[in-house]
C-alpha cells in the first residue's frame, strides 16, 4: 500500500467518529501524492505525515457558567494546537452548538497550510466550545467568555498561541475573552486578534477575510482574462465573511444578488444592499427575514436555496459542507465560471471534485480566506511593536498577501502539471514550507 493511502487508513480508523477531519486529511494527501511519491523512502523513514495529521496538543475542558435565571450550564471547551513548525499556534475560536473535537480537527488541519501559504510566521491552531451565543443575553456570553477564557488562558499567549475569532465569536466575545485573559495572566499584550480597534485591534481585520476572497478572486480572473465587474454573485451566509465579501464585490463592479442564514436565505434582483445587511446582521442581530422591509424587490425564503439562482460566480461564506454535489450540478448547469470558498470547507468533496472535472476556476478555503488569517498576523506585528497602521496600510498589504497567495498556488499547480486545480496548488505550495521547516528542526 502506497504510505499516503497507509497513512489516510490509519487517521479514518485512530480517530472514528470525526468525518470532516478525515474529509480534510484525504483531501490534502491526495493532492500532497506527487510530491510524496518523489520522496516516499525518507517521508516514510521520518514519519512525516504521521507527524503532519496529529496534532502537537489538543485540550480539552469544563466550561460551566450561570445563566440569567440563576442555572448553571456545562458546555465543552477545545484548543487544537496542530502545527507550530513554522510560527506560534494561530487560528480562530468558534461558538457553535455543532461544535466537537472532529470539527476543530479540521479547521485546525487545514489551518496549517492556509497560514503557510500566506507567507507569514504562523502555525496552525484551531478552538472554541459548543455554546451557542445565539439568543442569549449580553451578560450570559459574558459569562460563557470569562470561564472559557479561566482555562484557555494557561495554554495561550502571544507568542505561543493566538486565538481569533470565527463562527460566533465576534467583537464582542473577542472583548470579553481579552478582559479575562488579561486579569488572570495581568498582561496587555497581543494575545487574541480581531480585537476592538480602542485595544490593540487592527484597522480592516473586520474587513480582511471578505475583501480577501474578492481579491484573489479577481486575481485569478484577470489572469484567465475575465473582468469581474459586471458579473453576478451568489452569496451564502451573512457573517463577517458573507458581509464583506459583498461589500467588496459591489466596490468592484459585481452585482451581489443573495445571502443566507441558518434559517433562510434572500434573493435581491437589484444587489444585496450592503447597509441594511449589516444594520440586521451586525447591529440588530437579527434574522435575515428582515430584509424585504429594507429592500421591498428583495424575496425571503424559508431553508436552503442559494445554489438554485442562476450566477457568473459562487462564493459559499456561511459553514462547512453546505454546497453539495447537487448544488454544483445546478450552478454548473446555471452556467457559473468560477467558485471561491469563503467558508472553510464550505463544499463536499463530490462537489469539488465535480467543479475541478467540468473545469469551473475554485478557489479552495485554505487559499480563499487566507486573508483573515494574515491580517490577524499583521495585527500581531503591530501589537508587538506597539504601532497602528491606517486602514489603507493595512488593505494595501492584505491586497499584496492576496495577489502573491494566488500566484503562489499557481505556480505549484503548474509545476506538477495540474494547470488550474488550485486545490493541489494550495496543499502543494502551504505543505513545501511547513515540511522544509519540520525537517529543519528535526524529531521533536
Ligand atoms: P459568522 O458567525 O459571522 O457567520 C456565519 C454565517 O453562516 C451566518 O450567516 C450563519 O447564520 C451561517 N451559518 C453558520 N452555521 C450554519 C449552518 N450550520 N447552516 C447554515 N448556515 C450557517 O461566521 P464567519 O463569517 O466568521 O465565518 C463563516 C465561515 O468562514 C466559517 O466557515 C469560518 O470558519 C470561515 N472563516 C472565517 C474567518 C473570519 O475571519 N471570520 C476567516 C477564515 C474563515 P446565522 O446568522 O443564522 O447563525
């Protein structure tokens, strides 16, 4: 048996139960074969992919808080600290009820090779617990953050493992985490990014992972010869990512025409309007079912259906394994040229693998999103050197980080003959640094 497909069996059969880890492990060393099978005698004789799919650490723990009626509560609280080969563990917290320890597997997996092809000085980490902030009151999240952060906080620190946000953790979680962090460990120091811009936080982090897809996405169009003004875009979700990946998208000349929640989804003939969104999404934390009172041309629609509008471009923003081989068929069908994830993992891998065989252009998550990571990485550095960037500064680096993430994956894709298949270019290209650097720092 080759030593990829050895080392797949092995992770299906030590870790039963996490189907989206073992999701994400054959993805990559499925796309990793070429460059394995060059090498296959010395990876095997180092172990290297044993130690590449087994976390350094993985933590868990108690979360109990009180809620406003005086009952306690037990949820479970997790930090994956997968690879700190290149840099200090780095990598969001999510707050969601489906959370479990499969889950940060993967997004702590994949997490490894986004950061590295980023260019940056950071490992790949991943956490979060399964509450859920949804409905609950200001002083319960409080709460859910500050015992959360009573046992995190002996495990992270600036320089060895630095939180971010991701699904239900925004501003105000990231606040209240920070708080806590720095009463118990009384240091002010950059700990957490995605922080309030009055407290070490980076101008266009909000922005960054949006912004970020649409830049490498246009990118990557230009060098096909496609200009990505005028086409039209479908959307899902109506998050951070959602949100500013249709702000950019509008700026750039696209027409944004849905989004999604986790219980309807919304079609805007005339473009999504951005404001209304954020003022129901970020500001009211509202359901999208609000909409139509903003927009009356707009149509609200109970469950899923975002696939099913006819668009040049798809960028699926809201959670893992929500577009399904069905859905591709149906935007394939629908005649749509490019996809980019702007969630992690956001497409089954049936549907991928239908995308890359009917030619569509996609942009993998690890490639797509980058942004949000890298401009929690340059956050970093102006933390450490006690500095602010403006937002120009800031969206003018995270454009650069972009354009050269593309041309990065390209260049791997082509120089294993895989012209166009970005999701072997981002493995290939994320993996050759973070395997120079295991190597280099021998068996530990
Ligand atoms: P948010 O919590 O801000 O938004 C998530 C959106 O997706 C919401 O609209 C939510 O609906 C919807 N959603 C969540 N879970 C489900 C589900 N199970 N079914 C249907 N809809 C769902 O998260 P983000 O925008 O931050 O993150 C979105 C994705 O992007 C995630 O995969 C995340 O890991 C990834 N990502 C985020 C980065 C960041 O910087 N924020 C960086 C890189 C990747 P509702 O409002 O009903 O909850």
């Amino acid at each position: 048996m080759s030593y990829v497909d050895e080392v797949i069996e092995t992770v299906v059969k030590e870790n039963p139960s996490e189907p989206e880890f073992h999701q994400a492990v054959k993805e990559v060393l499925e796309s990793l074969r070429p460059v394995i099978e060059k090498n296959e005698a010395k990876f095997r004789r180092d172990a290297l992919l044993e130690r590449l799919v087994n976390p350094e650490r993985q933590i868990k723990f108690r979360v109990p808080w009180i809620d406003d009626n005086g009952q306690v509560h037990v949820n479970t609280g997790y930090r994956v600290q997968f690879s700190s080969a290149i840099g200090p563990y780095k990598g969001g917290l999510r707050l969601h009820p489906s959370v479990n320890l499969g889950i940060i597997k993967f997004l702590g997996f994949e997490q490894i090779f986004k950061n590295s092809l980023t260019g940056l000085p950071i490992g790949g980490g991943k956490g979060g617990s399964d509450f859920d902030p949804k409905g609950k009151s200001d002083r319960e999240v409080m709460a859910f953050c500050q015992s959360f952060m009573s046992e995190l906080c002996k495990y992270i620190g600036a320089d060895t493992d630095v939180p971010a946000g991701d699904i239900g953790t925004g501003a105000r979680e990231i606040g209240y985490m920070f708080g806590e962090y720095k009463k118990l460990r009384g240091l002010f120091e950059g700990v957490l990014t995605g922080k309030g811009l009055s407290y070490g936080g980076s101008l266009a982090r909000t922005e960054a992972t949006g912004y970020g897809v649409l830049y490498i996405l246009e990118e990557m169009l230009k060098c096909h010869g496609i200009d990505i003004k005028g086409k039209i875009i479908t959307v899902s979700g109506s998050g951070n990512v959602a949100t500013y990946a249709i702000e950019k998208a509008t700026q750039l000349g696209a027409k944004v025409v849905t989004c999604s929640d986790s219980t309807g989804w919304v079609y805007d003939p005339d473009g999504i309007d951005v404001p209304a969104l954020k003022e129901i999404k970020e500001k009211n934390r509202q359901r999208l079912r609000e909409y139509p009172k903003y927009r009356p041309n707009a149509k609200y629609f109970d469950g899923k259906g975002v696939w099913t509008v006819k668009s040049d471009i798809a960028i699926p923003c809201a959670t893992q394994n929500e577009l399904t081989l069905e859905d591709a068929k149906m935007l394939v069908a629908n005649g749509v040229i490019a996809v980019a994830e702007g969630a992690n993992m956001p497409t089954t891998a049936e549907a991928t693998e239908y995308f890359l065989d009917n030619k569509i252009l996609f942009l993998p998550g690890k490639a797509a999103n980058a942004g949000g990571v890298a401009t929690s990485a340059l956050e970093m550095s102006q933390d450490s050197e006690r500095i602010k960037w403006s937002f120009e500064e800031v969206d003018t680096k995270l454009k650069h980080i972009m354009i050269n993430l593309y041309h990065s994956i390209d260049d791997a894709a082509k120089k294993y003959e895989m012209q166009d298949n970005f999701v072997v270019g981002a493995n290939i290209a994320g993996f050759e640094k973070v395997v120079d650097a295991m190597d280099a720092q021998g068996i530990v």
